[in-house]
C-alpha cells in the first residue's frame, strides 16, 4: 500500500510538472514581456531618465510638474476628455441605432453586418487616417461635395483649431461596428414572448423600446461603454497621423497619448513619459471603477 501511494504521488507530480511546462511560456511572456516592462515603467517615472545616459533618481518630481507646471499637459487632457466625452456616447448610440434597424429581420443580414463591421478593422489603421485627412483637408472630398452640392467654399476642417478635433471624433464614430455587433447579439438574447405581452398590453413600439429594450440591453451597454471609454483615451494613430505627430493646429488634436509619445521620442524625457503613462492608468481605472460602481443603479441583470 506505501509503495502504491507513493506511485500515485509520483504521478500527481509528474503531471503537475508537465503542467508547468506547457504554461512556462506564457508565464515567462508575462513575466518578460508585461510584468517587467510595467515595473521597469515606474521605476523610470521616478527618474530623469533620457534614454542616453543612466536614469537619475528624482523620485516624484515628475509628477509634481505635471501637477503644477506643466501647461500642456493640461491642454492634452482638454483635448482627451472632450474626445471621450463626444465620440463615444455618439459611437455607441449609432451603433444601437443600426443595431435596432438590423434585428428587424433585414434580407442579407450578413452581408449588412459585415459591412458595417468592416471600419472597425480598418478604421484604426494608418491608410485610413491618411485618407481621413485628405477627405478633410481644404481641397478633399468633403469641400468638393459642398461645393458641388451647395456652393459651398468650406476650410481646410484638419487645419481648423476649431472643427479639427471634430473630424476625429466622427473618425471614432465611424468605427462603431465591434459595439453594433455586440448590441446586435444582445438584442437576439431577449425573448420574443415579453414583446407579444406588451403588444397585447397595447405597448407602441416606442414604448417597448424604452421600457423593455433597453432596460434588458444595460449589462450590454455597460459593457460597451466601459470598453470604449479606454479606448477612447488610449486613442493615438489617427491624432497622431493627422496633425504629422505635431497635435496642431494649436494643440487642437494633442491627445494624451500623442503628448505622451512627443515627451518620449521627440524630447527624450523618457521619465517624464512613464510618468504621464502611470497618470494614464490611474484615469483609465478610476473611470472604470465609478462605471463599475454606478451600474449598480441603472444595469439591469437576470437576478
């Protein structure tokens, strides 16, 4: 009986060792590739690091200018706060808007579906900010069609302080298709049964909307909205390629994560961007931390 106990241990540990061998990859990935980069990224935050020399501890100085005497820091998180605050409640009632159009049981529903998914796969790329920008700028597309259409001799909307941040929220916008097709999954997810009781109520389809559509939609839309809201404050290629890495015309279009990179690869003030990177996370967080809190008194779950 020892001797089979003793085997059966044996075989408990040989394959809790092999185990660990298929997951030492992806263990030495996160520890190499994730946990270390992120320490090492606060450990910068803490120096003068210029990606020249040795970093130089200054401990929260870094943080203390951004706090008191950085200008431009205040300006990119301007910018980046009115680009959340826009382009993602606006991306996400489109998206529910089509969504709604495509659950009524529209002929060629895959194909519609695909169409409207595909700007989400190629909206964040290079060529297409490049070719936002010329659809914006003084001579493009959009001044050809007014002018055509209307007479209509409109600005260069890139080159404009005042409509050159718009241009890229209705960029953002037009990426609505990962949250249409999530919406459109949870919309197929409510029983049929609760809107043929409502309309024998009498319920409008307006009233069914709004008091049985979206009430059960909420955990979709809570997640929707939580992932959009990073990503919208993580947003970079299409300032970045628009404003030629510059955030112009005057700051309009510094996003944080612009301002972020121009510390680091333009400056050289490598500590001084691992410092904005760690602010970063700590917005992203809190902003996911009070949605997670406030869905407590609007998400609606099965229970």
């Amino acid at each position: 009986m020892p001797n089979a106990a003793a085997a059966s241990t044996r075989a408990v540990q040989r394959d809790d060792l092999a185990g660990y061998g298929f997951l030492l990859p992806w263990l030495l990935g996160f520890l190499l590739l994730t946990l270390g980069p992120v320490a090492a990224s606060f450990y910068l935050s803490l120096t003068d690091y210029s990606g020249l020399s040795a970093p130089n501890w200054v401990g929260i100085e870094n943080y203390t200018r951004i706090a008191t005497d950085d200008p431009r820091f205040v300006t990119a998180m301007t910018v980046t706060f009115t680009f959340v605050l826009l382009s993602v409640p606006l991306k996400l009632l489109f998206a529910l808007g089509v969504a709604v159009a495509l659950n009524k049981g529209l002929t060629g529903l895959s194909f519609f579906r695909a169409v409207f998914y595909l700007p989400s796969l190629i909206g964040g790329s290079v060529a297409i900010s490049v070719l936002w920008r010329q659809v914006f700028a003084g001579d493009g597309l959009l001044n050809q069609a007014l002018h055509a259409l209307f007479g209509y001799e409109g600005p260069s909307w890139i080159a404009n302080p005042s409509t050159s941040l718009y241009t890229l929220v209705l960029l953002a916008v037009w990426q609505f298709g990962s949250s249409m097709i999530i919406f459109l999954a949870g919309l197929r997810q409510i029983p049929q049964d609760i809107y043929e009781a409502a309309s024998i109520d009498g319920a409008q389809p307006v009233r069914q909307f709004f008091k049985i559509t979206l009430p059960l939609l909420t955990p979709v839309i809570f997640f929707n909205a939580v992932i959009q809201t990073i990503d919208a404050f993580k947003a970079f290629t299409s300032a970045f390629v628009i404003s030629d890495g510059t955030g112009g015309p005057i700051d309009s279009t510094l996003f944080y994560t612009l301002y972020l990179y121009q510390e680091a690869f333009t400056n050289f003030r490598f500590g001084y961007a691992s410092a904005l990177a760690w602010i970063l996370v700590l917005i992203i967080a809190v902003f996911t931390a009070l949605s997670f809190l406030s869905a407590r008194y609007w998400v609606h779950y099965d229970d």
